[in-house]
C-alpha cells in the first residue's frame, strides 16, 4: 500500500522522491539513514514494524530520498558544498514537501510528527526546530547531532543554521523560541556498539537550556546503533505520542 510521487526539486537541482504508506491519521515525516533513500524504511522493516498502527489509521508515514546525508558520506564534496546541500535540504523540506503532504492529508493546517535514526535523527530534530510552525514533535533514535565532525575544511554559516547544537544557545526570545517551547523531542540512546550516547545527551541539554520539553530514553547494551533498535523503538514512541 505505498504511493510513490519524485519532483525536480530547483532548490536541490535533483530529482526528489517521497514515499507514504497509510491513508489516515496524524501525518510522520520519516528521515532515512545517511545513504538512504525514499524508501529504505520500508527495505528495513520499519514500515512492517509500525504497520499496526498505519492500519488502524493512527499514522499516514512519509519518507524522502537522504539527499544531503549522502553528500556528506561519500566523499569527493567540499565542506562548503555538503554544507550548502544540507541547508537546502531543510529548505526543500520545508517549502517542497510540508505543501505536498498536507495536500495529499487534504489540510493546509495539519501538523507533522518528525522521526528518524542516526544522520536521519539530525534532520528530524533540526526540522522540528527550525520550523515549529509546521512540525509538532520529534523523534529522534540513536542520534547523530554534531555533524562538525565532517567539517574537514572549515564550517560555515550554512550548516550553523542547520544544526541545532549550534545555534539554539543563541536563539533569543521571539516567534521561533516561544512556538518551540510548545513542542516536544523524544530522544533515545542505545548501549551497545557504534553508539555514542552522549550525542543525544549534548542535545538534549541545548533543548533544555533553552527550555523546550524534551525526554532522553535510553535503551540496553543488547541493542546496538542499527535497525533491530529502531524497529523495537520507533513503534512505542509513535503509538504514545499519538
């Protein structure tokens, strides 16, 4: 049961992929890994995963091509450029498929659930943050935040604006600040391999300081940072938040 529509987007000068699964219920914009594309979740089994509640039209999931994710893995870009990329990403995201989805949910006032894993929670998060006007909560799994650890020659403003590490200690009081501070980020960690929990919790206190709500869980040894987590979690936090 999924539908499938790709635009040449001019702010990514590429063709862009969504994916939706579900016909009703409160719309989630699902962020794939780094190398990902539309759909990867469905190849992952998170669609499987979260089916019940697509059936019960509890949830109407989205995904997208991992544009910018990709430029920063694979090499042969500059800072400049995945910097660049990335902040047209959330542009494209937000001028392009926020309209798409709330057309095809028939509302022009819907709000959207973000979620996502590793690189893929940076953009659900950042999403949130940046445009709390439209994003009504996150959920970010086994977080990626600091993408400056890509940043071999040099960080610009670009990616600043992109990362929420970095500028909401900075965001003074105003629109942006005071419709935030009525949203909500779920953060989890896991204790195995490949994980860095204290990702998730650097942003969770940058959330904090600036007094959006937020919660840290954090997840056993026995889950490493790969898919059997995300599937475990993303099924439980969706069915509480919904």
């Amino acid at each position: 049961m999924k539908d499938s529509v790709v635009w040449f987007s001019e702010r990514l000068e590429r063709d862009l992929r969504v994916s939706r699964w579900g016909h009703w219920g409160t719309p989630v914009l699902l962020f794939p890994t780094a190398g990902g594309d539309a759909d990867e979740v469905e190849r992952m089994g998170i669609i499987a995963a979260v089916w019940p509640l697509i059936e019960a039209g509890r949830v109407k999931l989205y995904s997208v091509d991992s544009v910018a994710g990709r430029a920063w893995i694979e090499g042969g870009h500059s800072t400049e450029y995945c910097c660049l990329l990335q902040n047209r990403f959330d542009e494209c995201m937000y001028r392009e498929v926020v309209p798409h989805i709330r057309r095809d949910c028939r509302s022009e006032t819907v709000e959207i659930v973000t979620a996502g894993a590793s690189l893929g929670a940076f953009n659900a998060v950042s999403s949130m943050c940046r445009h709390p006007d439209v994003f009504a909560a996150a959920i970010g799994m086994s977080g990626t935040y600091d993408y400056s650890r890509f940043c071999h020659d040099g960080f610009t403003m670009d990616l600043f604006y992109s990362s929420p590490l970095h500028y909401l200690p900075g965001l003074g009081d105003g629109e942006q600040l005071h419709l935030l501070r009525q949203r909500f980020a779920l953060l989890t960690y896991v204790g195995g391999r490949w994980e860095d929990p204290e990702e998730t919790w650097r942003m969770a206190g940058v959330l904090g300081s600036k007094q959006v709500p937020n919660r840290v869980v954090g997840w056993g040894s026995e889950y490493d940072h790969d898919w059997p987590a995300w599937r475990a979690m993303l099924p439980i936090y969706l069915d509480e938040m919904l």
